[in-house]
C-alpha cells in the first residue's frame, strides 16, 4: 500500500490515520476534512492534506477510509466506488435508510470492496461467544439481554459534548445510532431481529434534541426474547451481555474482555484478557479489510449486514418517537 486516505478528522479518523501510520510505515498518508476546508491545526499522521474527493481520486490512493459523520457517509463512498477505489466505512453506514439504499444501488453497479467499521467483531472474545452460541454450549437460547451505557460528557473530555457528532440529529447522532455496535453484533449472533416494542427518552440531563436513553424488545427468527438496553447516561462505563440457555448462562463482560460460564453447579471463567488493548481491534479490522481487498478470506462486516442495522433502526425511529423527560 503506497497511498491511502482517510476522510474526516475527528477522534476515530486520527486513530486511523495513527494505525496507518504503523501497519503501513511507508505509506504516504492522505487527509480530508468531512467539509473539505482547510484546518488551522497540524493534522497527525498526515502527509497531505486534500480539498475534495476529487483531488483523492487523482492522487491514486489504493484505498479510503471514511470517517466523516454519518449523514456524508454516502456522498463520500459513491464516488470513489465508481473509480473503484475500496471504501473501509465507519459505522454507522449512513444516518438514513434512504442513503443507505442508495449506496447499495451503485456498490451493486461496480465489484468495489466495501466494508463497514463495526470494530467490535474483533474484539477477541466477540469470537469466542460466537463460537460458543453456535455450538450451542448453554443449549437453546431463551433470553438475551445486552447493555451499554456511558456518559456522553466524559467520551472526550476536552471537548464540549454538545458540540460532538454523537450529540448532533443533524450529523446522525443520538444513541441508536452511535451505539449501533449492539444491534449489529446481535444479529451477527443471532439473526435478523424482529422489533416488538421500543422506548426512547430524551432527558433533561445532557439537555440535548436526541435519543441518550433506549430500550428495546426484539425476538429472533427462533423466538429469542431479546432485551437491549443503550444511554448515554451512565456515569461508569458499562458493557455487558448476558446469553441465557436451556443448560447455562453467559455473561460477556466487553469493557474487562471476559467470558463467565454459569450451570446449576458451576461457575466458570471461559475467557479473559485484563490486560487487552483495545486499538487491536482497529488494527485487526484493516488488516481483515486489506484481506478482502486481495480477494482473501476475511470477516469484514459487509454492507448489506449494515443496511440491516440501519433498518431497524429507522423501524424503531419511525414507530416509537422520543419521549422528552424531566425529573
């Protein structure tokens, strides 16, 4: 890989830009603003700074990562995937079922790689759970209840959170979209889920315009019963995952990477990783990317499964309003 771009220059594009730097250290590195401008500010890890898609195209990257918020997600990825250029999205896929239909429609046109950035798959007990559910280690799911909560003012402390992409409607925030992780690694689990009930509360707390408290009742195409749980409001990160079988349970802890296998006699400790680095999961990720690009096995999260994800999504949001609260 001689040159490659990342588009965006927010917190997940400088990691980007950062693992490009050190999987591909000769590489020259491209940046572009969501907008095009041009920054007062050095940019990290970056060789050149370009204006517009155009100017990539001509500079003949081999691939472009886009970490623009959401609702350009589209604007940036048709072009290039019309010069054939891979596209490395990050998640969520777009803002709006629309767009997401939309770029399915060219990606369709061209035999363009494209993937989408749901980093959590490779977290390395994300593929142990997998391995364990499908060979059915707890017997047949009953219930499945899925958490993650943490506090929007605290994700990046030097910066006034009300002026983040996560707190924008405009720019795809809110927390169903910005903690879509939950929904797609679901289905990557268990299937295609199917919407039963919803509650979606905007509270007076962060005094935002969208959605920081969510609950939703799903079942799977077996009659799972599954229960998930997103906010922006919880003051200690927490992200859990709780797999109830015929034989046992599952507790999948995220934050502490570890896997607690609970029986009527026993309890358990099937995976655990104290230590683990979680920029791994950003490094396995392009390298699984640069695997589907030469045509090799890989695991990328394809864009189809992501429109999944946006679907349901827009069900909920079309079905169940936001609910303003004050306490």
């Amino acid at each position: 890989m001689n040159n490659i771009a990342v588009i965006g220059l927010g917190n997940i594009a400088s990691r980007h830009r950062r693992n490009l730097k050190f999987l591909f250290p000769d590489a020259k590195i491209y940046a572009m603003s969501a907008s095009g401008r041009i920054p007062a500010e050095n940019i990290s890890d970056c060789d050149k700074l370009v204006t517009s898609i155009d100017e990539l195209i001509l500079e003949d990257v081999q691939f472009v990562i886009i970490a623009s918020p959401a609702t350009f997600h589209s604007l940036h990825a048709i072009p290039l995937i019309k010069e054939n250029i891979p596209v490395l999205i990050e998640k969520p896929v777009t803002s709006t079922l629309k767009d997401a239909k939309k770029l399915q429609e060219i990606a369709d046109k061209y035999s363009t790689p494209i993937a989408v950035g749901y980093c959590l798959r490779y977290l390395t007990s994300a593929q142990v759970i997998k391995e364990i559910i499908e060979a059915q280690q707890i017997g047949s799911l009953s219930y499945v209840n899925i958490e993650i909560g943490q506090y929007l003012p605290d994700w990046r402390p030097d910066k006034d959170y009300r002026s983040c992409v996560s707190a924008n409607s405009k720019l795809g925030g809110g927390a169903l979209l910005e903690l879509s992780h939950e929904i797609d690694y679901t289905q990557w689990l268990l299937g295609t889920l199917h919407l039963q009930y919803a509650i979606l509360q905007c509270s007076e707390q962060l005094n935002l315009d969208i959605e920081d408290n969510v609950n939703i009742l799903a079942t799977t195409s077996d009659n799972t019963i599954v229960n998930i749980h997103l906010d922006f409001l919880q003051r200690k990160a927490y992200r859990h995952c709780r797999f109830v079988g015929t034989t046992g349970s599952l507790e999948w802890d995220l934050i502490k990477n570890e896997i607690i296998l609970t029986t009527k006699n026993q309890i358990t400790t099937l995976y655990s990783e104290p230590e683990w680095d979680k920029n791994n999961m950003y490094l396995k990720m392009l390298l699984d990317f640069i695997e589907k690009i030469n045509g090799r096995k890989n695991q990328s999260v394809t864009l189809s499964e992501s429109i999944r994800t946006i679907q349901f999504i827009e069900n909920i949001k079309k079905t169940y309003p936001i609910t303003m609260i004050s306490k």
